[in-house]
C-alpha cells in the first residue's frame, strides 16, 4: 500500500509513522521527524494523502553523487 520507511537520515534508526491528531514519521532513537500533517476534507470527500506525503518526503535524500 505504502513505501517502506527508509532509515533515519541522521542516525540510521529505524523510522516509525504515528498516527495521533495528524500524521508524521520519526526516529524514536534521535528524535528526527517530519511535519505533522492532517488529510482536508471537503464536500467531495477527503482532499490529499497525508500518509503518503510524510513517507514521501521521510525517505525523500539528496544525491550526493
């Protein structure tokens, strides 16, 4: 359904998504994490994927070749 998590960028830790008035991904070992984001609703339904976004940009890296 989802991407796997990458590890954490900064210390490798093993990245968790949690689910608690929104939704982001963090590294319970450093403490990194993304934003928090909430899907939108609207008359048509729900509007955005906020679970998606936050994976995106958690396994979102630089190339640095």
């Amino acid at each position: 359904m989802f991407d796997e998590l990458k590890p954490c960028p900064f210390c490798g830790g093993k990245a968790y998504l949690f689910v608690n008035d929104g939704v982001r991904v963090i590294c319970p070992n450093c403490g990194a994490s993304t934003k928090i984001l909430v899907d939108a609703m609207s008359v048509s339904g729900v509007a955005g994927n906020a679970t998606k976004a936050v994976i995106e940009a958690w396994n979102r890296r630089v190339d640095n070749g």
